[in-house]
C-alpha cells in the first residue's frame, strides 16, 4: 500500500477514491498547465507560535527567496517557450 500522491490516503495499485482523487489529479494537471509543479510545495506552518519577531523574519524572508526564484524559473521556461513557437 502507499499514498496517493494527488489526494493523500492510502491505496494499493488497483483502488481509486472515485470524485475525490479525480479532482484532485484534475486540479495537478491544471497545475502543470500553467507551470506550476504537479503538487504544491507547503510553505506554512513553519512559523511557531510563540516565535520571536526576528524567527518570523527570517522565515518570511525565506519563503520570499523561496517564491523569487520559482517565479524567475517560471519566467524563463515561458520565454524559451514562446521563443520556439515562432
């Protein structure tokens, strides 16, 4: 048994969790589509709650590193992209 990668619960080869998983694989293909990976990367919850000004700082600092970099690989897959189309 392992987990389904697109709804998360248990499942063998053969089972499939009818309109649930199917709108979730619906939702990673749409996903895909627009460039964005299959499955979304969890950024929350890394913050704990009695964190200190300068822990949530970092952390924000972080995922804002984190969501440049995507945005600038993004930007460069689209103009490869669009460059071979025409």
């Amino acid at each position: 048994m392992e987990k389904c990668r697109y709804c998360g619960r248990i499942r063998d080869e053969w089972d499939c969790h009818g309109d649930e998983c199917r709108k979730a694989i619906a939702r990673a293909l749409r996903r895909q589509r627009s460039g964005l990976p299959m499955i979304p990367n969890v950024i929350r919850n890394e913050i704990p709650p009695d964190a200190t000004a300068d822990q949530v700082i970092n952390v924000l600092s972080r995922q804002r590193l984190r969501a440049r970099r995507g945005n600038e690989e993004r930007r460069e897959r689209k103009a490869v992209e669009d460059g071979e189309e025409d």
